[in-house]
C-alpha cells in the first residue's frame, strides 16, 4: 500500500494520479469527490490517525501545508511509521532546509533531522519554489518581492509528483536527499515577461528593499514576525544560492522538468483568475 498524505494539495493531487493502478491510500480530512484513489480520513492534528492506516511494508509519502503544529505532528507520524514497519517515506522538504532556518526551511529542517536518524528507509525531495504559487501573487499586473536581479529558480509540482511516484512504485534505493529544480534559473524581471507573452497581459514585477516588503507583506495581512522573515528569506534566496540546477528530476524519472513556459501554457487561465 502506498499511503500519500497532503492528498489534496498541488503535488498530492498530481502523485495520486500518477499512482493508478496502483495500491494507493489518499489521506483526506474530508471526502473529496475529485480525488483518485481510495480516500482514508485522518488529520495530521491527530497523528495517531495517520498512523492507524500505516502496515508493514507500506511505502508513505509525507507532505503537508506548514501551520504551528507542522514539527511536532510531522516527527509523531515518521515514529508511528517505523513502529508499524513501514517499508520507506518519501519525505517533502525545501532546498536549504536546516534546523534553525527562517520560516519552512527551519521546519522542514527539524523534520528531516528526526526523518534521518529515524532508521526508516527515505527519501528527501528538497524542491525550490513552486511555479504553481506564481499565478496567486500576480494582482493587478504586478507582483511583488525582495529577490533582486539575480535569477531564482522555481519548479513545476508535477514534477514532484513524479520523482514521488518514481521513488513510491521502484525498488526501496539508498536513502538520501533529492534537491529538485526546474531546468533554468530565471530573474524575477524575466519571469514577469514570460507570463507577460503568456497570458497577454502586461505583468511588471516590482522589487522592493526588504523593509519595504515587509511593509507590503504587512499590509497584506501577514502578521510579525512572519513578514519581516518572509521579505528576508526572499532576498536570501535572490543572492544566487537558488540559482543553480540539479539533473534531479530527469535521473528520477527519465525525462527532463517542465520550463516555466510549459507551466505557463497549461495554466495561463489561472492568472486571468488572480490578476
């Protein structure tokens, strides 16, 4: 049995159907008439929940929205999966994650810790930004961030899903960490001007210094200190350190990640929605 967790998010989605035909458990707060494969109820506020679905020789793909609780619940399921025997976990982080770490990274970074010294086969995808969160920060032909004129990178979660499914369904490998990027690195001014053919529209991406995009993340709604960090951690990953790529994905799978363009043309509806 594989047991997918974080089932309704942009990857969970994409893996479950990736996964027909195969022996698959999606885990769902609630039933969800559009998900493939057969839906368990569980909740990670109660890990207990997740790991009653859990056997021996099950593969488990551990994902989830990061909320206060994302530490604690996230390190109680990876010990219930080895006191049920599970056979691997296929773990979602973020690049550069380690503990101590501004926001996600930190998290991510406790997780992964606890994951490694667990004693359960893994394997850790480390993924940039996700080109999916791009349609949601595009308002009025804008968009806005402290990353500079440096290139970052960003992936499509389909993609994600696919090294996911590649590792869930072959053979238990080596454990390890994966660091998962999209096939080119590109500035934030260049981003703009691709969804700008794209969609039609004009789109202007706007950088701020990071006081100013804490200001703006503030007025946003994103309360202290999560704003001053968010507007930090942006100018963090500007600085080139997310600038590079790896062959990740195309060992995993066989085939090379989407480029922003392919992104964009599957889904340039979606910043007609948002913009």
């Amino acid at each position: 049995m594989i047991v997918v967790t974080g089932a309704t998010g942009s990857i969970g989605r994409a893996l479950v159907g990736r996964l027909s035909g195969h022996d698959v458990r999606a885990v769902v707060r609630r039933p969800v008439a559009d998900l493939g494969g057969q839906q368990a109820l569980a909740d990670f506020d109660e890990p207990g929940t997740i790991g009653r679905l859990l056997s021996p020789g099950d593969r488990l793909f551990l994902n989830s929205s990061l909320w206060p609780g994302f530490v604690d619940a996230h390190r109680a399921v990876i010990d219930l999966a080895a006191r049920a025997g599970v056979a691997q976990v296929v773990a979602v982080s973020v690049r550069g994650a380690v503990p101590g770490a501004k926001l996600g990274g930190g998290m991510h970074g406790e997780v992964d810790a606890h994951l490694r010294k667990s004693g359960l086969p893994y394997a850790i995808l480390q993924p940039t930004g996700f080109m999916q969160n791009l349609p949601h920060e595009v308002r009025d032909g804008r968009f806005y961030g402290s990353y500079g004129p440096e290139a970052v990178n960003y992936i499509d979660t389909r993609d994600i899903a696919e090294v996911a499914a590649a590792l869930l369904t072959g053979p238990v490998a080596a454990s390890g960490d994966h660091v998962l990027t999209g096939p080119e690195s590109l500035s934030h001014d260049r981003i703009a001007a691709e969804i700008s053919a794209a969609t039609g529209r004009a789109v202007r991406y706007v950088n701020l210094s990071v006081p100013e995009m804490t200001a703006h993340l503030e007025r946003q709604g994103v309360p202290q200190p999560q704003a001053g960090d968010l507007a930090e951690l942006m100018a963090e990953t500007g600085d080139g350190r997310w600038a590079t790529t790896t062959t990740a994905v195309e060992d995993l799978t066989g085939r090379p990640p989407r480029p922003l363009s392919a992104f964009l043309a599957d889904h340039k509806d979606a910043f007609g929605r948002t913009s």
